[in-house]
C-alpha cells in the first residue's frame, strides 16, 4: 500500500515522503480500516518538525484521525467487516495511508449525517470544543464566548459547539476571507484582528464586562491580550499554541481580576476517562443529526497531495478543515 512516511525531522513539504509498504494487519484488541479521509490537524505538521509531545520512532506515518472502513477485526471488538467508523490513529501508523490499524478501544461508528471528510474532522476538534466549553468552561446559554482562529479547524468547532450552547460568539480570524467564514459559521460578532483590536470588541459587544468564556488555541499575543477583556468569573481555555509562543500567565493579575485559567488535554481522557469519550461522541452524532454542527471542510485533496496540504495547515494559510481523501 502507499503511506506517507517521515524519516527525518523538517518542515512537512520537506520531511514527508510518499512510500510503497506493507499492508499492517490487526493484532488482538485492534481493527484494521481501508482509509477513507484522514483529517489534516496542526500536529501533524509538529509530528513532522518532532516537537509533538508524542515523538513515535521513524520512519511514522503521520496523520492522527480518520474516517475508514473496517476490513477487519476480532468478534470481540464489537465491529464488522464494512462497518463505517471514526478513529484517532495509533502512531506509529497514522493515516496518511490507504490502511491503518486502529486501537479497538478507540473506534466509534461514523456518524450518518456526515460524509466520510466531514466524519473525518469530527473527532479531535469536536471533542476538544465540547471538552474544553462544557466540561472545563462550564459555558451556559446567554454567556459570551470568545473564540480565537475562528475560521481554522479548532476554532471553528467551538464556534458551531458555542452557538448550538445558546451562547453569543465572538470570533477572531486573520484577514477578509477568514472573517467571512466565521460569519458564514455563525459568529455573532467577527472581529478581523488584522485591522481590528479585539479587546475594544469585546468590551463594546458586552458593556464593559468582557468575555464570560475564552477558547485559545493560539497563545502569544492572543492570550495575552484576551486577559484584558475577560469577565469577572471569567474562565480562558488553553487548548493549543499555534503562534508558536507559550505565554507567560500573571498570576496576580488573575487572582486580581478573578478568572480561570484552564488547560486542556483531550487525549487524557482516552486514558483517565474513555466511558466520556464515547458519551461526547454520542452528543456530537446528536447535534450533527440536528445540523448544529458541521466540520466545515474546505478542501478534499488526494492521497499525493498529503505533505503540502499539512504545510498549509501549518502555515495557517488554509481556512476550516482540510481532509486527505483515498478514492
């Protein structure tokens, strides 16, 4: 089978190489899929660059969630042959591949209202977005929520996940096209950081209160300036760096001005609490079902076009989700 391999560390266009390999098979508590779309993520493009907080051995194929067809897979799993999941994937073999073999434990069927790109983008950024605003944040209809990179693949997510909360969103995007996607997503208010100051925003759209709810997957600058408009009993979610700046958080000033700083690690909940994996998954088919929530899939690029659409992703040049297909 063909899959994307990274033998040494470098910029995705540079590290990814497109190789001929054999097909893996499923040892026990694991399911082997025919790939059917591999959503692009930021990760990817740190897997590549080796600066993942998971550093598998080389060469790996990168590629960290998926939407496949089950070819096959013991009774025990609960899947079939043909069946139609979803799944992060278990690197080493990740899925920029036309097969990957899946934990088991971490498959769950497609939802029906998605095509396979759209299940594909499902996954990561959805449940990140319905972690991070219910189960950290706390987020309640008729509170504000500011969302940073609006128009990206994480952004956008808690944009559809805010909305369908009852929430009023503000979203923050770079440039006329992405503050137009934003729009098109649902934000109430888009702010265009690029000829716009956000706190000024803010503080207009709420009367001087300020955000009740903040979901940051940029840092630098973002976070910095997001601790001027958050409000009293306001909660910031730290969900990612993309700027490439870890901020510095002031301590006192949260304490002064009394709000949560929160960090979110999905993936530790596959380990410490899978049983609310599965139920967030359960909501997400729901509202999906309902139409509140769609990936908003930009491009469906071939299986050759993989490492320039991850240096894209990395770039931050592309808008909502960009998805890997195998005809």
């Amino acid at each position: 089978m063909k899959a994307w391999r990274v033998h040494s560390n470098g910029e995705p266009r540079e590290a990814m190489r497109l190789d001929e390999v054999e097909r893996p098979t499923a040892g026990p508590g694991q399911v082997l899929v025919k790939v059917r779309a591999a959503n692009v993520n930021f990760p990817d493009a740190l897997l590549c660059r080796g600066q993942y907080q998971v550093r598998p051995p080389m060469p790996f194929t990168p590629g960290v969630e998926l939407c496949g067809e089950v070819v096959a897979a013991e009774p025990s799993t609960g899947f079939r042959e043909g069946d139609r999941v979803i799944s992060p994937a278990a690197l080493p073999g990740g899925a920029f591949a036309e097969y990957a073999v899946v934990d088991a434990a971490t498959v769950l069927p497609a939802p029906d209202a998605l095509d396979d790109a759209e299940a594909a983008a499902l996954h990561i950024g959805y449940q990140t977005g319905w972690f991070g605003l219910h189960r950290r944040a706390a987020l309640k209809a008729g509170e504000t929520l500011l969302v940073h990179a609006a128009a990206g693949g994480v952004g956008s997510a808690a944009v559809q996940l805010g909305k369908a909360a009852g929430a009023t969103v503000i979203g923050v995007a770079g440039g006329p096209e992405k503050a137009d996607a934003a729009r098109k997503l649902g934000c109430d208010v888009v702010v265009d950081r690029r000829s716009e100051d956000f706190v000024a925003v803010v503080k207009e759209v709420t009367g001087g209160r300020g955000a009740d709810v903040v979901y940051d997957p940029v840092g630098g600058e973002a976070y910095t300036r997001s601790t001027k408009c958050v409000a009293f009993e306001g909660r910031i979610v730290v969900v990612g760096f993309t700027s490439g700046t870890i901020p510095a958080p002031g301590l006192n000033h949260a304490l002064v001005k009394n709000y949560a700083i929160l960090g979110l690690h999905w993936g530790l909940y596959n380990t410490h609490d899978p049983a609310a994996i599965r139920h967030c998954h359960e909501e997400l088919t729901r509202l999906a079902a309902e139409g509140a929530v769609r990936p908003l899939v930009s491009e469906r690029v071939p299986l050759t076009g993989a490492a320039d659409a991850v240096q894209r992703v990395a770039d931050g040049t592309t808008t909502g989700r960009v998805v890997v297909v195998n005809d």
